[in-house]
C-alpha cells in the first residue's frame, strides 16, 4: 500500500505512449485489478499511474459505484485464501505462496477491499492486506506489549484525508492506527471500559460495523441484567475526532 502521492505533471504524454494523462486514467480506471496488476508491467510510467494514491481511490470509487462485489474465502484444511468475483464466479487461490505469512491468519474485519488479518494471536501481529493487489502490510503496536487479546476491532476511512484506520479496542485502552502517518496512537479515559470488560471478556472479538466515517460496535442487553444500567448499548469511533464515543440514545421509560 504506497503512501507515494502522484501528481499529474509527474507523467507526461511520452511517457503514456501519447495519451493525455487523463484520458489514460479514465480507460484504466474501469479494467479489472487483475489486469492492472499485469499493466504494472508496462512500464515504469503506467505502474506510478496504477501504484498512485489517487488512482486507486478512483479506481475503488468506481469499482463501489459499478456494485462489484467479491467474496474472500478460507480452507480450513490449508489455510489459503480464496478470492471470488460474484459477477463471474471463478475462484482465485491468493496465498499459494507456502512461505506466506498470511496464510492460517484470522480475519477480523474488512473495509473497501482492505481485510484486517490477526497473523499471530501470541504477539498481536497484524496485518492490512489488499486480496485483489496481493499487498499487505505488517502492523506492531509498540503499545501492545504483554497485553491481553483485542476486545473489539474495526475498520474506518476519512474520506477529507484519504486515511485509513485500525480500531483495537482493549479493556482498559484502545489504540488507533493510520494508514497516512504509519503511526499507532493509545488512548484511554473511556467511561464505557468497564462495561466493555464485562461483555466482552468471555467472549470472543467483537468486529465493528463500519459506514459514513464511523465504527458501531454494540453491546448485548444482557448487560442489564448484571446490573450495570447504561442508557446506550451502542459504542462508535468518530474517525474526524479520533476517539471512542457513546451513541445518544432517549432513555428507555422502563428504566
């Protein structure tokens, strides 16, 4: 996942063998990934074109726009992951490599064509990986250091920067990762912590709900029955402040 920034006056119509820059990126924008992947190729003009940061979130709009979906699947046997394009149903093995690193993870959760990978459950290693590019990049939270497993995990995208984050929640922190920075913020002081220690510590992760810049997570009602009374049963991460909130809700009369 390049943090390159590409800029137009960067590549000329030489370079794209006489093709205006924009003209160029309006034709690669609706061809398949797998078939920018071999465009990479090209030459080194085309691949700054289809590496660039730009691209690839027009490229993703546009894919979004189009309804293209695909399904990511996992053997239980190998461990290999399966891509499968919905609208011409061939499945295309990802992690054929046996030295993958990726291969036998757990998927956490999944945004735009991004899946949050737990590669190993004893260190908390993680990793973003792109199934349709066959990139991935490892993630080390400094702050994770013999702590216990993630509670809650999610996905977000800040459309006014361009910036993808990773959401851990834990019982006593949560820690964020962005995409544009490389860098893991730890945050505490939140209200809601003990009741995330009691729903969440016997089971397993909680994967958020990503939509419009935010993660929803929700709590179970039977929280109330072990007598803690909370108005919200709904956590979200705002992506613009970049923290952990309550969602408002009108108390319930029968409290």
């Amino acid at each position: 996942m390049s943090k390159k920034k590409l800029h137009k006056r960067s590549v000329t119509e030489k370079d794209t063998f006489g093709l205006p820059y924009d003209i160029l990126s309006d034709i690669l924008i609706k061809v398949p990934v797998k078939s920018l992947l071999r465009f990479k190729s090209i030459s080194k003009p085309w691949n700054a074109i289809i590496s660039g940061d730009e691209f690839i979130k027009a490229h993703r709009d546009q894919s979004k726009a189009l309804g293209r979906r695909k399904l990511l699947l996992q053997s239980k046997y190998t461990g290999e992951f399966e891509l499968m394009d919905l609208e011409n149903p061939k499945v295309v093995t990802v992690t054929q490599d046996q030295e993958s690193p990726l291969k036998n993870s757990h998927v956490l959760c999944s945004l735009d064509g991004l899946v949050l990978l737990d590669i190993n459950m004893l260190d908390e290693t993680f990793a973003l990986w792109n199934p349709s590019t066959r990139q991935h990049q490892t993630l080390r939270c400094p702050y994770l250091i013999n702590s216990t497993r993630a509670r809650a995990c999610g996905l977000c995208y800040d459309c006014t920067v361009h910036d993808y984050k990773v959401i851990l929640i834990y019982i006593l922190f949560y820690v964020v990762y962005s995409t544009n920075t490389d860098f893991w913020t730890m945050k505490t002081m939140f209200p809601i912590f003990e009741v995330l220690e009691l729903y969440y510590g016997s089971r397993g992760i909680n994967r958020g709900i990503s939509t419009e810049g935010r993660v929803y997570w929700s709590l179970d009602w039977e929280l109330l029955n072990q007598g803690v009374r909370k108005v919200s049963t709904i956590i979200y991460f705002d992506v613009k402040l970049d923290e952990l909130k309550e969602l408002p809700t009108e108390a319930d009369p029968g409290f």
